[in-house]
C-alpha cells in the first residue's frame, strides 16, 4: 500500500485473498479507484470495507481462453445466498454457454457447464494430450467451444453464478457431497477468516474430508465451528478432521496450493 500511495497507483487486478487482506486496513491509498479480483471466488465478506470505497468488480475466465471472459460489478451488485458474487456477462466477442453433457444450452436456471466460445479461445495444447483436448470442440460453423469443467447457471438478470469444478463431488457414506458446498458453510461461520476442504481417500477407498481454517481469534473451539456448521449440513457432510492453520498456502495465482497443505491420513474401516 505505501508503493500504491507512492506511485499513485488508480488499478490493482488480483485475486481475492489480496483483497481480503486490504479489507482489514483503516484506510486504502486515496488513489486507488478500482479492484480487480480473478482465479478464485471473491466472498462478500472479504469486502465489506472495501465496497465503498473503491469501484470493485468480479472476473472470471480459463486460461485456456485468454484469461478473462466476463465480468462483474460487486460495487453495485448483490452477493448470492452463499455469500458469493455472480461472475457476470461475457466481455466483447465472447459467449458464455450453459450446457449438458451433450452441449446442449440448458434453461436459465439450470445447472449446466459453462462453456466458452469467442476469439480468447485457444487451439488446443501442444504436444500429446488427446485427452485434455477433448474439451475444445468444433463445430460444423468452424466455431471451437471450450468445455470449462466449471458448473454454472444463468440467473434471471442474465448474469452467470459460477458453482465449482464438476471434478469436486465425492461419495461419503454412500450420498454425493460436493466439497466447495461444505467449504461455502465453513466460511459463513463466524469464527472463520480462511477456509478451503480437500477430500482425501483412506486405505479401503473410501473419501473422507479435512479442512484447513484460518480462525480470526486464537482461540476458537472446534466444538463451536461444527455446531454452527450443523445447522446448515448434514452430520456426513462435515469433515472428520479440522487443520488449524496461520495461513493459507497460496500459488502465484493467488489460489490456494494444495500441494503444500498437509495431508492428514485415516487408516480406514475395517472390512
């Protein structure tokens, strides 16, 4: 913030636990007229002092599409229940499509995959990955549809509502359970500056989840964060274990590095 106030700085495009960290400050520099926040979902808890003060808005986009293919308002819109913010409307020359499994746009509502059409879309990777190509697909207009893997869902002013990953559902004890909804709860708990739960699986196969917090006081009890989660999730949908952590590991993304949290082993049930 002193180079902000040094240089004069007016934009500062970053990510959202950046802007968590500046929402703990008195003030900001006085030069500063807009945030940007990308790579992750950005909470309305994160900018509660922020808001009004700075013009701040939410993106979001692969890289395989050039980054950035919508945008949105946070200054002047409106959270969701969870407490996130929609991603928006597809910048210039790009559409955003929710579709199924066989790309077909489903109703405004409905939970589909978001998928990205425009000039941002890249050929394909180098090298042999027929795989991981399998997500650009032609079309007979010569048009390349990129498939996300990210779930969404058109919300009734036309802005999108980013979900998760499709990769981020599990099976415990026999019921699917999406991470991203345990850790949505997780950050709704008063008690909890940072967040994020990873699944893991144990010695028999079977999913089990850890989460990671980062507490605003010391000396919260786990007893007090699980009794708040369970009036919002089922007892299956809790995580069996709790890392108690100074801070969040992150990427030069600014998302949080999973590789470097540590793995909490469960033996497993007996068969």
């Amino acid at each position: 913030m002193a180079f902000v106030d040094e240089y004069k700085v007016t934009e500062i495009s970053g990510f959202p636990y950046l802007l968590l960290e500046m929402n703990h400050l008195k003030e900001i520099p006085k030069s500063l007229r807009l945030l940007i926040s990308g790579g992750d979902v950005i909470r309305e808890a994160y900018i509660t002092n922020l808001k009004d003060k700075v013009e701040i808005y939410n993106t979001y986009g692969p890289s395989e599409t050039t980054v950035c293919v919508s945008y949105y308002n946070c200054s002047k819109g409106q959270a969701l229940e969870d407490g996130t913010y929609p991603v928006g409307k597809p910048v210039l020359d790009t559409r955003i499509l929710v579709m199924d499994e066989d790309l077909h746009v489903v109703p405004d509502g409905v939970t589909g995959e978001l998928c990205i059409i425009g000039g941002g879309v890249s050929a394909g990777y180098i090298g042999d990955r027929k795989i991981e190509n399998q997500a650009f697909v032609k079309q007979e207009d010569g048009t390349v549809i990129y498939r996300s893997g990210d779930l969404g869902y058109v919300l009734p002013d036309g802005n999108i509502a980013f979900l998760h990953r499709k990769d981020t559902q599990v099976m415990i004890l026999g019921k699917r359970v999406e991470t991203t909804e345990v850790e949505s709860v997780l950050l709704k708990c008063p008690e909890i500056e940072k967040a994020v739960v990873k699944a893991y699986t144990d010695e028999q196969h079977l999913s089990y989840l850890v989460a990671y917090i980062v507490t605003k006081e010391p000396e919260t009890q786990l007893s007090t964060i699980k009794k708040e989660m369970a009036r919002f999730l089922p007892g299956y949908m809790i995580p069996e274990f709790f890392v108690r952590m100074k801070d969040l590991p992150l990427n030069i993304n600014g998302k949080v590095d999973a590789k470097l949290l540590p793995v909490i082993m469960k033996e497993g049930m007996a068969a």
